[in-house]
C-alpha cells in the first residue's frame, strides 16, 4: 500500500515542482518538506492542507493524503477553491473561438455577446456588420424576425424553453413590468415589435407555458434550415462561464450525420466571418439595465 507521504512526493514531482518551490509558495521550511515527504516527522493538519493547496491537489488525491495521514479529509478542491476558473467575456469568447462545433456565448436574458465563425455560418450573419443592437442580438429578438425565425423549423419546441426560464427565474407575468425588471422588459418590448405573426404566436406560448427553475445546466433541440445545406439538427447545451451567473456557453451539438458534414463543410469556409465579441458587454452595465434598456427600448 503506497503511504501518504510517497503519494505527496508523487503529487509534488507530477506537478514539476522541486522542494525549493514548494517551500518558497507555501512558507514551510525545505527540511520540513524533505523530512514529511521521506516519512520522517509527521505535519500538522494545517501544515499539509497548505502544501496541498499550493500544489492545487485535486479532491481524489487531496483525500488520499489527508486521511493516510491520519486527518479527516476536507472535501475541498480546486474547482471549488478558485475564482480563476471563471471566464471574463474575452476568455470566453477566446475559449469559443476555436471549437469544432457551433457555439455562442449570451447573457442570462439570451443576448448573444461572442460567437465563433461557425455558428455564424449557420445562422448566416456576420455579427460584425449586422445586428448591431444589443437586442437585435438576443435570442428572442431574433426569433421574431422571419430571417431568423423561419429557419427554426422547431420554433414553438425551443422558444417554450426560453419563455419557461425568463417566467420561472424572473416572477412570472412580473417578468413584463418595467418598473421591476426595466431590462427584460425593454428586451421583451423589442420582441414585440417584431412581426406580428411571430409576435402572436410568442403571445400565445406566454400564456400557456408555464414557468420553470432550471439548474445551471440546461439542454433543448434546435433544427435549423440552412439554405444550403437544409435541416440541421443539434442539441444545445447551456451551462455558466461565470459565478453569477451572467454569461451562458450555448454549445449547439450535431445529432446526425448530415448535420456533422455540414457543420464540417461550414467551419472550413474562407468567407471573411470572424469570431466576435462584444467588447463593450461588461457585467454590471448589464445587470444595472439603464443606459441600453433606455436606450433600445
């Protein structure tokens, strides 16, 4: 059976830190460091919930040291630790930028403020020249616009989702009062000026779809009609790129081998489309909703 102070040596090698390091971020003598790691003298608790945090030990072996050497362990790890792991907007976008597959990045209230070149394609915009506007971006502008909406062959199927998440997270019908939720109901206005076929057919599914807590991760089918390449069908899959959260990863996930091919053929396009992000988005203008909730509305 391997011994706690063989596996913190491991960890410690794994990791490409030397002793002189370790000691250097943790504040524990080298000797200490050489006399715990060879089984020599026995730490403190505190001693060895410090080394392992600067060696950012994840929970498996975090628990295998602290209990070998007689500790309960702790339960903590470095997801749960560090605010680094979050992502600022232009980390995101980076993060994006790259991917295989369609992605995007919105608020919690569906305005697209990053996208990568492909998903783009699929949409068949170029956000670097079109849909200026904040709202003009968002998701429920979009789909009351018939250049958008009459591609969603599943429109019904995926705006439920969408007016579920603002009814459920925002008070229900108190999601419309402007007094209450200026921004959303600037965004929600904006819908409304969109066309009135569309414009109904939102009406009715606030009516009758009810309100829904979702967790922080959240899943719904888009079929897009692309004018090239026809029906294409990916599952979207939403989950936070910040603490908040405010900023949503929206990862739009090929479910069929047309759909793969396609997306394939779109992502190698030499067309000119960027990835883009909105460098103006910062978190607490968006949350305070005054200058472009005014302004838009």
């Amino acid at each position: 059976m391997t011994t706690w102070f063989a596996i913190l040596r491991r960890l410690r090698e794994q990791e490409g830190v030397s002793r002189s390091e370790l000691a250097a971020r943790s504040g524990i003598s080298l000797s200490s460091i050489k006399a715990y790691e060879s089984g020599v003298r026995h730490p403190s608790r505190d001693a060895l919930s410090t080394l392992l945090d600067r060696l950012t030990a994840d929970a498996f072996a975090r628990h295998e040291i602290l209990q070998g050497a007689g500790f309960a362990p702790d339960g903590r790890s470095p997801a749960v630790r560090s605010a680094s792991e979050w992502f600022t907007l232009a980390e995101a976008a980076e993060e994006i930028a790259g991917l295989p597959h369609p992605s995007c990045l919105t608020t919690e209230l569906f305005e697209v403020v990053a996208a990568n070149p492909t998903i783009q394609r699929v949409w068949e915009v170029d956000l670097h020249r079109e849909l200026e506007g904040p709202f003009e971006r968002g998701f429920l502008s979009m789909l009351s616009t018939p250049r958008f909406a009459d591609r969603l062959l599943n429109w019904e199927e995926a705006l439920s989702v969408a007016v579920a998440v603002v009814k459920g997270h925002y008070g229900g019908d108190a999601a419309l009062d402007s007094a209450r939720q200026p921004y959303l109901s600037a965004a929600v206005q904006h819908l409304l000026n969109g066309n009135p076929e569309y414009v109904q057919r939102f009406l009715g599914l606030w009516m009758t779809v009810p309100g829904r807590l979702y967790r922080v991760r959240l899943s719904y089918p888009v079929v897009w009609n692309h004018s090239e390449h026809g029906p294409l069908s990916f599952l979207a899959v939403t989950g936070p790129a910040n603490q908040l959260p405010s900023l949503w990863f929206n990862d739009w996930i090929p479910l069929d081998a047309n759909t793969v091919t396609a997306v394939a053929s779109l992502r190698q396009q030499r067309d000119g489309i960027a990835p883009f992000h909105d460098a103006t988005w910062t978190q607490e203008r968006y949350r305070a909703g005054d200058s472009r909730a005014t302004s838009s509305a």
